[in-house]
C-alpha cells in the first residue's frame, strides 16, 4: 500500500455518491440507516466517523443531544463537503483529513465510534486498534463490513468509472479475524446481524462494546 497515491483520492464525491445511491448499489441509504440505528441505540455524547466519505447519514445526527462528532476521511473533497453541509447543524463538528493511520484522538474520550466499509481499505489491525482505545468504558465499535458474495463483484459495476480504481485495492475483511482482534482489544460483542440486500450484496453489522469495568 506504499508508493501508490490511495485510490479514494481520485474519486470525486459526486460519482462516489452517485455510485453508493444507485439502484444498482444501494449502499448509502443503508449505511446511513445503519449510523442512525447506532446512535439511536447507544445514545453517544461523543462519535467519530471513520471513513465519513461527504457526510452520509450525518443527517441522522442533528437534533441529538451530541457534544462531539469527530469525522475523518482521506479525500479533501469529502471531508470539505462533509464540513459545508453540517457545519452549524451537526452539534461539535470536527473535521479531519487524513488517513486514519496518522490520527490520534484521546484515548477513553468516544462514545460511539463508527467504521462503515472502510476497513476493507485500511490495515484493519492498526484501525481496530485504535478505535478501541479511543472508547470510554461502555463506549461501542461499530463494524460493516462486506462479506464475499458469490457470483457478484466486490465492487458492483455502475456507469461511474472512477470507481473501478477500487477493484484491486479492496479486501475483504474475515469476520473471524475481526472478532479475535477486537477481543484481544477487550471489546465484547454487542450485536450483530447479517444484512442481504436485494442486490444480492451481504454485509455484517457488528457492535463491539468496551466493558464499563476492565
Ligand atoms: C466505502 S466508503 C465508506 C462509506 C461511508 N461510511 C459512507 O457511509 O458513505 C470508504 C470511505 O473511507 C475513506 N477512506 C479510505 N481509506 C481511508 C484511510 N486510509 N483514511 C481515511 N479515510 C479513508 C474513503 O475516502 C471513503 O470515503
């Protein structure tokens, strides 16, 4: 993953989200609908979006009662759009750009840290790790991840070229590894459930929880 400028660079928003709200993809109206469970669910203070991409679901996180909302993303133009639309809005906006490699948050201080399809990007191990240590006790991981589906490509085909980049550079995450990693972190599974969309597309929700005591 050295040398080579990362893919998402090249990818302007407007393909990635005309591409994620596809018919063909459906993705964004079900990873927003999935940020919205989250923090209906766990009722955070604190939450940092990793992998924010230009602010999906932030919508979901106006009129909580949220103190801070830190969202990360590599590409500028995410993270700049993410910050026009929500500035004002969204309660405690901080936005990042940068690769979630290089970003240190206080350790202890989220509530609700959220990882949408993004760690197939990323070395899981070093992400995973830090999202634990950045949980409050009680504080929760939430993982979607892809699961591999037979007969269909990782990245579903669409008029919007550039994000053919991907091809290649997405991995698959194994479900089994994340569990053994986040348990060697001392997260607990919260929930967890299978999602198969009308694509054919599967996808795990996982909510991994740091216990109020160690
Ligand atoms: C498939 S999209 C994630 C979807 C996003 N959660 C949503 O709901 O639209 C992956 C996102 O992760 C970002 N990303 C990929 N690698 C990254 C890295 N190393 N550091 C920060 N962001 C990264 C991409 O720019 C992109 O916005």
């Amino acid at each position: 993953m050295t040398g080579t400028p990362n893919p998402w660079l090249s990818i302007p928003a407007a393909d990635y989200e005309a591409h994620m709200a596809s018919r063909a993809v459906a993705q964004a109206q079900l990873l927003s609908g999935i940020l919205r469970e989250s923090v209906e669910r766990w009722e955070p203070v604190s939450v940092a979006v990793l992998g924010c991409s230009a602010g999906n679901g932030f919508e979901h996180l106006r009129g909580h009662f949220l103190g801070r909302v830190v969202a990360v993303d590599i590409n500028p133009e995410y993270i700049e759009t993410t910050r026009e639309r929500y500035t004002g809005s969204v309660p405690g906006l901080e936005t990042i750009c940068a690769d979630i490699a290089a970003v240190e948050l206080e350790p202890g201080s989220i509530d609700l840290v959220s990882c949408a399809l993004v760690i197939e990007y990323v070395d899981a191990e070093t992400v995973v790790s830090k999202a634990a240590r950045w949980l409050r006790p009680g504080g929760v991981l939430s993982v979607v991840l892809q699961l591999p589906s037979e007969g269909l490509d990782e990245v579903t085909p669409t008029e919007y070229e550039s994000l053919r980049l991907l091809e290649g550079f997405m991995r698959l995450v194994d479900p089994g590894a994340l569990d053994l990693l986040a348990g060697r972190l001392g997260l607990e599974t919260a929930t967890d459930r299978a999602i198969r969309m009308e694509t054919g597309k599967e996808f795990r929700l996982v909510e991994y929880r740091r216990p109020l005591s160690a």
